[in-house]
C-alpha cells in the first residue's frame, strides 16, 4: 500500500510541473493566440480535478482497505489467544482424563483379581462338595451295610431269645414236679407253684434280657462324657510385659514344663495373657512381629478362642507384597455358619468345620499344614474334627510379610472391612515352623506340656490401638 501512496505522488508532481511548464509558455507567446491557451487550460483543470476526485477516492480505498487489513489482523491474533486457551483446556481435561483412566484400570485390575479369587474359591468350593457327597455316599453305604448286619445279628438273637424262651417255659413247667421245694427260693429265680400264670415265656425273656444289661453295664463302668469342658491348660511362652510397643519382639522362648492344676471343676487356668476385641471396629487390629523371618513349609497355629458375635471372623491373616492372603483363618465367605477358610497362598484354600465355636464358650482348636503332599488337620478340643491332602503340596510360605490377628488385610498392614473382623477373645495363642503331632496338640489343649519350637505367641503381640484389650486372667472363665 505505501508503494502505491508514492506511484501516485510522483505522477501528480510531474503533472504539477508539465503544467506550470505549459502555463510559462503561453504567458510569454503572443496575445491573439490566447482564447485556445485558456480553453485547453480550462480542460486541464477539469481533467486535474477529475483527476484529483479519482485519486481521492483511490487513495479512500486504500484507507479502507488499510483498516480491513488492520481488524483481520486483530482478528487472528485473537483468535489464535483463543486457540491457545481452547488448547490448554484440552490439556488439562486430558489429564483428568488420563488420572481418571489410570483409576478406573486399578479397579478394574482388582475387580479382576477379586473375581479370579471368587471363581477359584467357587471351583474349590464345588470340588470340595462334590468330594464331600462322594464321602456321604460311601458312609451311607457302609451306615447301610451296617444296618443290614444289624438287622441280621438282631433277628437271629432274636430266634436265640425265643429258643431260650421256650426252653425256659419247658423248665418251669419240670422245676415244680422235680424239686417241689423250689418255691423257698424265692421269686427272683422261679415264680411260685400256687402262681403258674403269672410269668409267661415273654416275661422271662424280657427280665433276662434286663439282667444281662444290668451285668453289662456293671462290667463297663460309668460311662465317660468326652464332651465335658476341657480341664485348662498352662501358661504359654511370654514375659510379663504385656505389651510391644516400640516394635523390638524376640522370639518367644519355650517356657519351664510344670505340671497344671486347675482351680475349680471345668475351669482353664494359667494360660497367660488374653486379647479381648470387644467390637467389630477396623481399629481393632493386634500386629504379630517380628512375623515370619523364614520361608515356612510347615505351620501350626494353637489357641483358645471365645466368640461373641455369633459368627467368626477373621483369626489371622498374614500378607505380602505379592498376595495379601498369604495365610488366613476367616470366616466371612463360608457358606456353612460355623465354617471357616483356611487360605494359603490365596486363592487356594479348604473349608474347615468349625460350628462348636459359635456357643460363645472357650474352645481350643489347632490348624495344622505341611507341604509334604499337601496334608492338613483340624484339632478342635483334643478332637481331629477334619483332614485331607493335596493342599498346597510342595508349597512354602515366603518370609517379610505382615502378621495381624482380628482382621483380614486386603494390602499389607491395611486394607481392613469391619464385616470381616473377629469379635470375641484369644488366648494362649503360639505357632509354630513345624506340623505338631496329635500327641503334642493334645497334651497343649490339657496343660501337660508345651511344644518346643514356638516361633510366636502372644509375647510378640503389638497393639495398634483400637478397642482391644490385653487382660491377664486367672481362668479364662473369669475373663470379661
């Protein structure tokens, strides 16, 4: 545009000099040919003007088109701030976006792992019961067969009773005429002569029958109640400090084998310090430390347990960085009230028996494992309640995870829901790195002797604060 403003400023001078060029020359011609000067002046004018109103408006056209080309140019500009802005915002929606992605995978990631678990708990499940109808199945059989021998032995005794019956009639009607002195006797062997109706075949037979039970059951003795209360047992491994607070646990020595005496009838006595978890609370969590320092190709877990809430919870739980079910006792996914899950190595696991518990008394149960082909047992007071193999064969428990009682960890040291929490009271509890025999867990559940080799008990319990509490009862009965 300013190279135009000079094209037309130049020709207008060299029209302003060829004029005043011409203007000198007429002035100095002659007179008499003037009147055509003054005529082709007057038509210059009128074309300069003409021309002056058309540069005018050329150079008016070129103003506008000047301040056209100025708004467009604002116009960009604002529009690339705008751009900028709309980028930025797309930035940032696609950073929440993406923060929202990588939250939404996680949960995915665990919904998967969740229904994995689900569905081989389900697939265990279903082996489980399909193993447990083919045992029903065979002892019904055997409950069948036996019945039928039964049946059998019971109609030829039967026949026996009747023949002796019989026999028995023939000599009563002998005894009088044989021995007519028999009536001093007395009635305990023969009735009398002057009663012969009284005692037919029928009532002799059935007061045989009752002295030979008599007679048995004198032979036998009284009879024993196996399932009276336990007699106690004694105290387990475990200083007199009641509580780890600053995280420094040893490894519980095995304590002095002394023989217990229990205090009263029923009573379980000297058993060392009890965790009470008095609610359902997430807070009520007691931490197991040092916890497993070793791979564990074996384990057993002991202890006294009283339910309060009806129902069980969760016993143990032991998690890593790797499977935060390394190692549970739980009871919020069985199916059966009373049942519980004995995880390893999650989501492997068996389901345990374990009704007896929910009467709200004291009960003593034992969970063993070993990894040589698999083999588990169940001792719930003294009794082996269940057992199998092929559970985890050949698996070890890795070492450095977190050990907690009365809560199962979804993460390690966390992760806690109150519908999966124990509520009620341990004690007594230790574990070991090796499967107890039944002679150990039984002389444990009465108080003769100890096990060697506990690796922790109660003497490595930490506190996390909470509800719970650590009492030290004489008997367990007198425990709150």
């Amino acid at each position: 545009m300013g190279c135009l403003w000079r094209k037309t400023l130049s020709f207008f001078l060299v029209f302003v000099t060829v004029y005043l060029h011409g203007a000198s020359s007429q002035e100095a011609a002659p007179a008499g040919p003037r009147k055509p000067f003054f005529e082709r002046l007057r038509r210059l004018e009128e074309q300069f003007r003409r021309f002056q109103a058309v540069t005018l408006t050329h150079l008016q056209s070129v103003a506008s088109n000047y301040n056209v080309s100025y708004n467009v140019d604002v116009r960009f500009r604002s529009l690339a701030e705008e751009s900028q802005a709309v980028a930025q915002a797309v930035n940032q929606s696609q950073a929440v976006v993406q923060g929202e992605l990588v939250q939404l995978k996680a949960w995915v990631r665990k919904l998967q792992r969740r229904s994995r678990k689900i569905d081989m708990r389900l697939r265990a499940l279903d082996l489980a019961l399909g193993e447990r109808s083919q045992q029903q199945a065979q002892e019904r059989k055997a409950h069948e067969a036996q019945g039928d021998a039964l049946q059998d032995s019971l109609a030829r005794l039967e026949g026996l009773v009747h023949s002796q019956g019989a026999r028995l009639a023939a000599l009563e009607g002998w005894l009088p005429v044989a021995h007519p002195g028999i009536t001093a006797l007395g009635p305990a062997l023969v009735p009398a002569p002057t009663q012969p109706g009284l005692l037919g075949p029928s009532s002799l037979k059935l007061q045989r029958d009752r002295q030979e039970l008599q007679a048995a059951s004198e032979h036998r003795g009284p009879r024993q109640d196996s399932s009276a209360p336990l007699q106690g047992t004694r105290e387990p491994p475990g200083s007199g400090s009641h509580r780890v607070l600053n995280g420094t646990a040893t490894a519980p020595k095995d304590p002095p084998r002394q023989a217990w005496s229990p205090r009263g009838p029923g009573e379980i006595c000297g058993v060392g310090p009890t965790l009470v978890f008095p609610n359902a609370s997430t807070k009520n969590v007691v931490f197991l430390s040092p916890g497993f320092v070793t791979a564990l190709r074996a384990v057993s877990f002991c202890s006294w347990v009283r339910t309060a809430s009806g129902r069980l919870g969760t016993l143990l739980s032991y998690a890593t960085e790797d499977n935060d079910n390394k190692l549970v006792l739980h009871g919020r996914d069985s199916l059966l009230p009373g049942s519980i899950h004995f995880v390893i190595g999650d989501p492997a696991f068996r389901e345990l028996p374990l009704q007896p518990l929910l009467d709200g008394q004291w009960h003593h149960i034992c969970v063993i494992w070993t990894s040589t082909q698999g083999r588990y047992w169940l001792h719930v007071d003294r009794r082996l309640v269940a057992t199998g193999s092929r559970f985890r064969e050949g698996y070890e428990i890795p070492p450095g995870g977190s050990l907690v009682l009365g809560q199962e960890q979804d993460s390690v040291g966390g992760g806690f829901d109150s519908s999966e929490a124990f509520v009620g009271s341990m004690s007594g509890l230790a574990i070991w790195d090796r499967a107890l025999v039944p002679g150990e867990v039984a002389n444990l559940a009465t108080g003769k002797e100890f096990p060697t080799g506990a690796i922790l008990t109660l003497a490595n319990a930490a506190l996390a604060g909470g509800f719970v509490q650590r009492a030290n009862c004489t008997c367990l009965e007198r425990c709150p």
